[in-house]
C-alpha cells in the first residue's frame, strides 16, 4: 500500500474550486458519539449532519466509504521559529503547519516566549507577525511568562480582553532564563484566576536539575546522556506535586504541558482524584506528548551522539520502556486528558552546539506531523482507547478547554469544517526521508503506524486530496480564545 507520506506531492497552486462539500457514507466520530452521518459543507461551515442529505448543483461529493470522519486533530503544544538555547527551531509557521495539515491536524496553539525583559504585548505581535502569511491551518498562542512583575500582570489583561489570549505558560525550570519561584507561581496562578485564564506550567524542579548540571559536567560527564541523568523523574513529580499544591491553594485551574514520566503523571492523577473528592470536580488538567507515548529513552536505537542529542527534549524521555503504555492508560481513563506534540525541531548543526556540554543541546523534538498516527497506532490500534477517546485527547478537549468548543474539536452543525477523513486500515512508515517537516530527524523513524489521513479539510478547503498534499499558505487564522471557560471554570459534575 503507498503511503501518504510517499504519495503526497505539494501542489500550493491547486485551487479548490467548489466551497460546498458533501461528505458521504463515512462513520462520523466525536467525542461522544459515533454514527453513519454525511455531512454538508458551504463556505467553510458544516450546515448538515445527516442522511440523505440535499445536494444542491455545484456539489463536491467526497465518498467516505469505510473511512472515519472526524473532526482535524489539534496540537496545544508547538513551538514553531522559536528562538531557544541559541538556535532558532527549523519548524517555522509555513513548514509546521503544512506537516500538521499532513497528519490530519487542523489547528496548532504555539507558545510565544518572551526574553526575561520583553513586553508580552511586543511578543504576541512577534509571534503573530511570523504566523500570518505563513500557515496553513489556524492557529492560537499561548503567551510565556519569564519574570513577574505588577506590569506583566497589567499586560496579562491586555492580552485576555484585547488579543484573544486565554493561557499562560509559566516555567518551574530553565533556571535564569524562563524558570519562576513559587511566589511568582503563586501570583501568576492568581492574576490567571482573576481573569478566568488558564495557567500552563513546564513542571520540573530547575534548581535541582541547575545543580545537577553542575556536578556531572564537573564529574566530566558531558554526552547527550547526561541530558536524563540531570533531572530524572522524581524532578518532574516534585515539580507536578507543588504546581498542583499551589494551584489548588490559590483556588485557579492549572495545566500541566508535556507530563513525561509515570511519577508525575501518578502525583497529577492524584490530585485531579482528591480535588474530585473535595471539591465535587476538578480544574487541573494533564498533556502527554505523541514523543511520550510512541517512544522512550531507547540506548538500543541510540548509535551515536546525534541519535542521542535528536532525543533531548525537556522533560527528557525516560527510559522505563513501561511508559509510553502506562501514559497511554492514563489517557484511557482520563486522568490525563489531552496530547500534543511540542514540536521544536533543531537540525543536527544547531544540536550539535552541545556536542562538548550536555546542557547546551537545543531542547525539542519532532511530532506535529506524526502525532495523529502515532496515537492512533498506540492508543487505538493497540486497544488502549476507542476512536471516540481518540478524538477527545487529540482534538476535543483542547478545543474544551482553551475555550474554541464547539466551533473547533466536534463535527456539528455550525462548527467550522476541519475535518480529517481517517483511514483506519491504511499503513505508513514514518521517516525523516519522506516527511514534511524540516528537520532532519524524525524520531519515529521506522515506526509503522495504521491510520492514515485520506482527506483533510481545513475550513472547508480540501488540504489533503485524496491523499495528495495541497496546503494553501496563509490560509490559516488566528483563532482568538476567550476566558471563563466553562469547561475549566463552571464544569458541572456530570459535563454534557
Ligand atoms: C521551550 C520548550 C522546549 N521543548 C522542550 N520541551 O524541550 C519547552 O520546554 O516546552
Ligand atoms: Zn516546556
Ligand atoms: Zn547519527
Ligand atoms: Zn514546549
């Protein structure tokens, strides 16, 4: 079987040329719910899911025959032309959004990360500046917080009410560039209650992992596998245990990004479970990445340092092979809840300025193009989840709660036409010599995944046709995400 990756060709000049679709004899599938449905498409919008449906002249009919139709996968996490660690990451906003389209994402939420003295206005319209024009799907931010300060509370809620920002990632590593105490995590977590936003933390114990550095590079340890040995998981759980601690004592939501290790993703589940038990509901929610679950800290595929340095993200890949399948499980129960893929790509020249100190390795991995594969191949193919659970943590709940549901992450009636059509059955080998990113490693090399993106619509415009890649540059909007989301700050015991 050809797969997608070998077949797709980019073809930036094909116009689609009808704006009404029909999409018929496919299985829709949402987060709670999975039926035979057809669905209508004029103008970027679905205005039908039903049989039988009208198809009025000038109808484009896309057969979903034994495909699954669902809504376009989003990614919360990507760090697209980041400046990070003295390299700038590859994945700009036209390359990544084009390998997202090409895995069946639909929408991207980026971090726009400001130095420790920057303006968070001034960022946001950095980040916006290098987006528009370049994607090919659309796109939110979420806004980094490197220092705090009365101004940047003051410029929190300039962003909320006037930029259409809902999240802020704050970090408890990166000790001297982005890393916060806990006081500053205290207010932070306070100034995004007061706003009804959403406080994000990179959850490991960066004076320790400071402190750690120091002692195996003096110890003469300074290979990529260093990297592992610096902040091993019981940094992560330490870090999860006191966000959570301060999150609930200031009464505000938390969002913990990239949970990459068994031990915190217990210490998270443990306090969703008692905030359950106290409270009558929670408002700490967990992301895992598609590097967490397809892959592990592997010496077997590691042959030389690049191999190694490819594999450096933060938190590192842990080497307990039991992880991918145990994070897989708490995605199945939920005490996880989304994936993304923290796609912040280095190509082996930028990795290498760490060849000589462990700790200068540009942190970050590849996953916006693969993370939808990946998924589907651990999570439904290998019977941990059903495809309804699938599109709940690779769509839905992202959507939920940064607050863009139902207009992203569902098939319904009004909500805008992303929609990837799934086939289920067909295979494709993941490798850097035939995917869209551009980065020169993929750490999915050789994988096999099922579940393969036939079509892909991106507000109602075919982007993947029939297995051929056609991805319009600039298409993509930004996508404003307003506070109070009831998801996150009013969700009633039993969600509807
Ligand atoms: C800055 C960014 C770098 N990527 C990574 N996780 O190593 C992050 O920490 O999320
Ligand atoms: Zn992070
Ligand atoms: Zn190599
Ligand atoms: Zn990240």
């Amino acid at each position: 079987m050809e797969n997608l990756t070998n077949s797709t060709k980019e073809d930036p000049m094909m116009k689609n040329s009808s704006n009404r679709i029909l999409i018929k004899n496919g299985i829709v599938v949402n987060a709670d719910n999975i039926m035979k449905n057809d669905i209508y498409i004029e103008e970027g919008i679905i205005k039908m899911v039903g049989l039988n449906l009208p198809e009025p002249e000038d109808t484009r009919i896309i057969d979903a025959t034994s495909f699954l139709v669902m809504p376009g996968g989003i990614d919360p996490h990507t760090h697209l032309e980041l400046e990070f660690m003295g390299a700038v990451s590859v994945d700009d906003f036209y390359h990544g959004t084009k390998a997202a389209v090409a895995g069946g994402t639909t929408m991207i939420m980026d971090f726009a990360l400001p130095d420790k003295d920057e303006s968070l206005i001034d960022v946001y319209h950095k980040w916006r500046a290098r987006a528009t024009n370049k994607v090919c799907c659309d796109y939110a931010l979420h806004i980094g917080i490197a220092k705090w300060s009365a101004e940047v509370k003051t410029q929190m809620e300039e962003l909320c009410k006037v930029y259409g920002v809902n999240s802020f990632k704050m970090f408890m590593a990166y000790k001297g560039v982005y890393m916060l105490n806990d006081t500053d995590l205290y207010n932070s977590f306070e100034a995004c209650k007061n706003l009804g936003a959403i406080p994000m933390v990179h959850a490991e114990n960066g004076d320790i992992i400071f402190e750690n550095t120091k002692r195996l590079l003096d110890s003469g340890i300074t290979g990529a596998n260093g990297h592992a040995l610096s902040r091993p998981e019981e940094v992560e759980a330490e870090a999860v245990n006191r966000a959570c601690v301060i999150s609930k004592q200031v009464g505000s939501p938390l969002y913990i990004v990239h949970v990459m290790s068994k031990s915190a993703a217990n210490i998270l589940a443990e306090h969703r479970t008692a905030q359950i038990k106290e409270e009558g509901r929670t408002k700490i929610f967990g992301e895992t990445l598609a590097a967490a679950v397809g892959t592990h800290w592997d010496e077997n595929k590691i042959n030389c340092w690049h191999d190694a340095a490819a594999h450096v993200l933060s938190p590192p890949l842990r080497s307990d092979p039991d992880t991918p399948h145990f994070l897989l499980n708490l995605l199945a129960n939920d005490a996880l809840q989304t994936t993304g893929s923290d796609n912040a790509t280095f190509n082996a020249n930028q990795k290498a300025l760490g060849e000589n100190n462990f700790s200068k390795i540009p942190n970050g991995v590849n996953g916006v193009e693969d993370r939808m594969s990946v998924i589907w191949e651990k999570g439904v193919e290998s019977n941990m989840f059903d495809p309804c659970r699938f599109v709940e943590i690779t769509s839905t709940n992202a959507a939920k709660i940064f607050n863009i549901y139902p207009r992203k992450g569902c098939i319904g009636v009004g909500s805008d036409a992303d929609i990837v059509i799934w086939n289920p059955n067909k295979k494709r080998t993941i490798s850097a010599k035939t995917h869209h990113q551009a980065v020169d490693y993929n750490i999915f090399e050789g994988m096999e995944c099922h579940g393969v993106p036939e079509y892909v619509l991106v507000g109602g415009r075919v982007c993947v046709d029939n297995g051929v890649l056609k991805v319009f540059k600039g298409q993509g909007k930004y996508i404003p995400t307003p506070t109070n989301s009831q998801f996150v700050y009013n969700k009633p015991n039993t969600f509807c």
